[in-house]
C-alpha cells in the first residue's frame, strides 16, 4: 500500500463526465456517507454493475469498497487528512466471482476547502495479484519444504512433521487455523480420522479427536485428488460443525480448504484443513498451497513412519534384549542364596529400577495382609517409602490390589491413579501425602505363586519416573513373579529342609560334655556344605560308674536320612550296651552285630570307643577302633604317638578282629579322637591333610584342649575348600596336672 499527499484547492472538483466515461477503469465518486454520486460504464466490466445500478446506492453494502472494519478506517483517516490512500482488495460480484482490485482514492474538496467526498479510480489486478502469488507460493513452497526437510532430518518424528505441515499451511494461506488429520485403526476397529496437530489460537485442544471418514468436509476432501475449497461453510451447518470440532477457533470459521494427505502408493492417510473467520478468504492460490504442502506431507509422514517403524523394531529388540539379561542377573541373584529370610528382600531390590520405582511385597498373616518389603529406587525416598511400610498396611484396606490378589484374584494394571483406587488405598490424609511426594502415576500387582500357593503379593509402582504401565510390561511383572515366587519357594523348602537337617544332626551329637574329674574335655563339629543334609559323623561322651567314661567318634557312609538312623543306631546303641560292658572290643564286637540284622541298605560305620578311668594319679585310656582312625596321644612333653588299635568296619560281612590296646596317661597328656573328614580334607588335584599334618597341628598347638581343637579346625579349613565336602568331628581330652 502507498500513500500521497493532497493539497486542498479550495472548490469542488469540476468532473469531466465525457472523458471519465472512457477511461479503462472503474471511477466512483462517494460523499462521505458512501453514497454513490458518480459512475463511469467500466464499472460494469469491473464491478459487475452498470451506472444505473450504482447512482445512489451505498457502496459498502455492495462490496465496492474495503469491507474489513480495520481497513475501511485506515481510508477514512487518509481521506479526511486530505491525503490519496491507495492499496489492494478483493471484491464480490453478484454473480459470485471474485476479482482483486487496486484502487487509488482521493479525497474531493468543497469551496471552502474543506473534504466533502472521495473519488475512487480501480483497477483489475487480478492477473497480476495471481502472478505476485504464484512467485510467492513458489517461494513459501520451497522454504517449507526446507523446514519440513530439516524436521525430518532433526526429528523423523511423525507428530513433528504434521505439526510443523499444519503450521506452514496456516501461514502461507493467512489461514486463523489449520488442522492435520490421520486415519487410524487398532485392534481390528474401524477406521477413523484422528487430529494429531494443529495451528493457530483455539478455545480448547482437539487433538485426539475422532471423527468418522464420512464427517463432512473430510468425506469430499479424500474422495478428491483436488483441494475442497469452501468460501461459506456457514450454508452447510454439516460443514460448520465438522470445522467447529476439528477447530474449535475463537471466533466461527467461515471458509476453509481442505486436502486428501496420500502416501506413496495412493492411498488416503490423512487430511488437512486450513480455515478462516471470514468467508470467501481462500483463493486458487491457496489451493495449491494446501495441495503441494499435503502432497509433501504425505511422502514425508511416510519415510518418517517407517523411520519410526525402524526405531520400534530396534527399540522391541533392545528392550527385548535388556528383558533376557534382567532374567538372567536376577536369576544368578534369586539363585546364589538359599536364605529364606531375605528372599522377599532380594526380590523387591531386583525390581527397582527395572520393573519400577516402588516396590511393595506384602505376605498372607494370620491377622490379613503384613507388608515385608518396601523399597524405592530413589535413595532420598526412602524415608517416606519406609513409612508407608510400616504405617499404611494393606491388611486395612480390603479394595486394596494387594489384599485381592493375596485373596486369589487375578493380577491388577491401573496405567494411572483413578480417585477409587486412591480412597481404596489411602487411609488418612498423611497417607494420601505421602502417596502425592512420591507421584504416584501407574501401578500393578501380580501374585508371587509356586507350586499351587501363593506366596506373596508384589506391587510395582510408577512413581517418579512418569512411566505408565502397558499390557506388555504386567506379562513382563508376572513372569518375574513366577521365576521370584518359585526361588522364594525354594528358598523356603530349604530352610524347611535345613531345620529339619540342624534338628536331626543335633539329635546326633550330646548336648553337653559331662565334667570329669581330673581330666578336661571338649568337642567340635563342623557339618559339610551348608548344613542342609544330614551327615553320619556322630561322638559321645557319657559316664558309666563313678570312675569311667566312655568317649565314642564315629562316620557312617553316606549321607541324609539313611546315613542319620545308622548314626543314631549306633549312638544309642554304644550308650545302652556300655552300662554293661567295659571292654571297647567287646563293645563294637556287639554294635556290628546288631547293625548287621537292621534293616539298612548296606551302609556300613567306622567307630572308635575308648574308656577313660581316671585314678587320681593320671588315668588308664583302653582304645578299640573298627574301620576307624584311631586316636593321637601328645604326651606332656610334646612326644606325640598314634594308637595301634585296629580292626574292621562294622556292618560289613567280614571276620571280626579286634586289636585292643591300653594306654597309660599321665597328667598333661592328652588324646585326640577325629574322624576321616579331617585327614582327608583337600582341594582338587591336591594332597589330602594327612594325618602327619595333623600330628604336627597338634603338636604345635598350645596344651589346653580348646586351643588343640581350635586349631585343629582352623588347619582343616585353611588347608581344604571353603565349602568342606565332609563332615568334620574332633573330640579332645587332657589329664589334668
């Protein structure tokens, strides 16, 4: 637009009608109040309305003129300054074409000098106005195309490119708002347009609005490989409402133009719409604006689509792989300990942050529910989570997901906190404060069941992290629950299993040393592995009148049940049989025979009796072995000597022969009774401990018979594996000064 001055003349402009009735524009001669004063016939080629037609009537309402609010006073202020205003607008025809008009106005001067009218010389533009557009399509073309190229290049996001189309059509048409569409179909529905994108100030969002394929406008649009062009959608309320909802715009749209968005193949995927407040707005131009931006958009959602179709593949493999190797850590962690008690801890830690940033284990109690774990991946958080632990049970809410899985129900999945869920599970406002600091966002709680039980219940929560949990990740929780809940089973039959073990071996061995006088005695035993399976090592020390003792040490073959009758055969056995006999050989002579008629299945012992009789000045020690070591003497001046007692296992068919052999002890003196658990103790490929280390252990070791069994032990254990694979028993004794 440009504007020039005018300098007032003083007197009404004298109009030359005969000339201006040649001129090859439209001349119009206006008072102020609009009233058309004077025509010339071009107006009739430009306007579509002849002079006679035009004298007197208001050139506003006839379209004549700027009819824009803004527009119209930026003429009025020019004319009344006495100044020319000129610029370009579109008009309407009566027959309903359109043309673009450049008109000059001025302003027309009374005798007085002052602005009494204007006079308006207009020319058609249209021709020209369309080239100026064409250049400037063909520009904006190319720079969205640029910008839609770098979207691509920084984003392959599809969300981005529809954005990024809807905003640049809104832009290059002068549009109030546009809108991108796609067609959308899951799990088997039937299709639909969704609004994934728009442009411009609306009331509300629309995004994620759908709308039928056969919504008016969008039905015509992709029916047509042509853009839609509506100058008044006000004539079809079909039409207004599907702009209305699609764009809910400050003010009503009036116009719009709409375009199919195709893929490669030709195939509608989509839609876009720009629209405007006024009607009639949109020209040819803007038609292939929206055209060649649709056309864009549809190969560039389509390369951004199977962008995105790659990175979830990738992203599918990556989570897949990241899934196989949280199974196979957790697997190793769940599997390296057998400890019942921290079980349930173990598993809540291998949740967090993988599966979740909280998670709660909650077991069946007598009294309801009872929470065993709470754990939050966050460290800062734990203070609250430790309080929701211990103040906020599910054993007080019974809608809690919890409390209905421990009940037997099926998994639950809430990929956000609905007001029910919060009032099922909250009981106080604290509660629901704790809840809001933690950002409580999605949950789920899965049973932990083996075996037909369920074990516990274990509930993983999004809070923090903004994550919200699918389908996919509750079968990724309950298949964790099962590998979890079957380790804690284990876990607990083991424990179960090693009470039982702990218990039975316990039954094996005295509670108590007695107290003897004039001697000191003490015993170890160190039961191999982990203490679960019974061992067949056994030792006694009983008296059996006012100056014996008896000592016993022996190893049964095998382990577990079997091995532990045979051992406790054997233990009683020696006990009820010593009351009456004092011979060691005689004595084992008796215990062979009865394990030989006992129902066995072929298990065999070795054992060492020997009786102590202590007689104020040191004592008599009678020795007889079956198959066992026989015992070590270190003398008080440090000269050790092995036993010669010998003789066969016991439980086998063989000939018995027993070497017996007396000792005298003198005070100071001590013996050492063992079994083979020590002498054969050793890692692979590797000598066994012997029983010549175990002279020297001996010999070594301070006189006092805690610091010989002692270092015994620790020997054995230095020497051998960390985990001894037989049952190691040691019985000293000592004649006291």
């Amino acid at each position: 637009m440009t504007r020039g001055g005018g300098e007032p003349r003083g007197q009404l402009v004298a109009l030359q009608a005969h000339l201006l009735d040649r001129v090859q524009a439209a001349v119009l001669v206006l008072d102020f109040a609009g009233t058309v004063l004077y025509a010339n016939p071009y107006c009739e080629v430009l306007y579509g309305l002849g002079p006679d037609e035009l004298l007197g009537e208001n050139a506003q309402e006839l379209a004549l003129q700027p009819v824009r609010p803004e527009l119209v006073s930026e003429v009025a202020r020019e004319i009344v300054a006495g100044n020319n205003w000129e610029g370009e607008f579109r008009i309407t025809r009566p027959d309903g074409t359109s043309v673009e008009v450049r008109a000059i106005d001025s302003p027309v001067f009374d005798d007085a000098g002052r602005v009494s009218g204007v006079i308006s010389l207009a020319f058609d533009v249209t021709a020209h106005v369309h080239s100026r557009d064409e250049l400037q399509r063909v520009m904006a073309v190319g720079q969205i195309l640029r910008e839609i190229g770098q979207t691509v290049v920084s984003e392959f996001d599809a969300n981005q490119v529809m954005k990024t189309n809807a905003g640049a059509a809104r832009k290059l048409t002068g549009a109030t708002v546009a809108a991108f569409l796609v067609i959308e179909t899951d799990n088997g529905d039937s299709a639909r347009f969704v609004v994934r994108a728009g442009s411009g100030r609306v009331r509300s969002s629309s995004l994620g609005l759908e709308l039928p394929l056969d919504a008016p406008v969008l039905d015509i649009a992709c029916s047509s490989t042509a853009p839609i062009r509506i100058d008044d959608a006000t004539i079809d309320p079909g039409c207004a409402e599907t702009l209305e909802a699609i764009m809910p715009s400050l003010e009503p749209l009036r116009s719009c133009v709409a375009m199919g968005v195709r893929s490669r193949d030709g195939s509608v995927a989509g839609a876009m719409l720009v629209a405007h407040t006024e009607a009639n707005h949109f020209t040819s131009t803007d038609e292939k604006l929206l055209a060649d931006i649709a056309a864009q958009a549809g190969i560039v959602l389509d390369i951004a689509r199977l962008f995105r179709a790659a990175e979830d593949e990738i992203a599918a493999r990556r989570r897949a792989e990241e899934v196989q190797r949280f199974f196979a850590e957790t697997g190793a962690v769940l599997s390296s300990s057998l400890d019942y008690a921290e079980s349930y801890e173990r598993v809540g830690r291998l949740c967090v942050p993988f599966l979740a940033d909280l998670c709660l284990v909650d077991v069946a109690g007598e009294r309801g529910a009872r929470r065993l774990v709470a754990v939050h991946a966050d460290p800062e958080m734990e203070p609250l989570v430790a309080e929701l632990g211990r103040r906020y049970t599910p054993e007080k809410f019974a809608g809690h997901p919890a409390s209905r899985v421990l009940r037997g129900e099926a998994s639950v999945l809430s990929d956000d906190m609905p007001l029910d869920i919060l009032n099922a599970i909250t009981g106080d406002e604290r509660h629901l404060d704790i809840f809001e600091q933690l950002k409580y966002a999605s949950h789920m709680c899965v049973p932990l069941a083996a075996r037909g039980r369920v074990l516990g219940a274990l509930t993983l929560v999004s809070a923090g992290s903004g994550r919200r949990f699918g389908s996919s990740d509750l079968a990724l929780a309950e298949e964790f629950g099962r590998r979890a809940a079957l380790a804690i089973d284990n876990a607990r039959l083991y424990s179960e299993r090693d009470h039982v073990a702990r218990a039975l071996q316990s039954s094996l061995l005295p509670p108590s040393l007695p107290a003897i006088p004039g001697a000191s005695v003490t015993a170890r035993y160190q039961a191999a592995g982990e203490g679960n399976e019974v061992g067949g090592d056994f030792y006694h020390v009983f008296q059996v009148d006012a100056d014996a003792w008896w000592f016993a040490i022996g190893d049964v073959s095998g382990k577990g049940p079997e091995a532990a009758a045979i051992a406790g055969l054997a233990r009683h056995t020696l006990r009820a049989l010593a009351l009456q006999e004092r011979s060691p050989g005689g004595l084992l002579t008796t215990l062979h025979e009865m394990l030989t008629l006992s129902d066995g299945h072929g298990e065999f012992c070795t054992v060492c009796c020997a009786l102590l009789q202590p007689d104020g000045r040191g004592a008599r020690l009678s020795i007889a072995c079956g198959g066992h070591p026989p015992p070590i003497i270190r003398r008080a001046d440090g000269v050790t000597e092995v036993a010669n007692a010998t003789g066969p296992l016991l439980g086998m068919p063989v000939e018995l022969a027993f070497v017996e052999q007396s000792l005298e002890l003198a005070p100071g003196d001590l013996f050492v009774l063992y079994t083979d658990g020590v002498t054969e103790a050793h890692h692979r490929n590797q000598p066994m401990f012997g029983q010549e280390r175990l002279i020297d252990v001996i010999r070594q070791a301070p006189a006092d018979v805690d610091a010989v069994a002692d270092a015994i032990l620790a020997a054995v254990t230095a020497y051998g594996p960390s985990e001894p694979r037989d049952d190691v028993a040691v019985v000293v004794g000592r004649i006291d000064s």
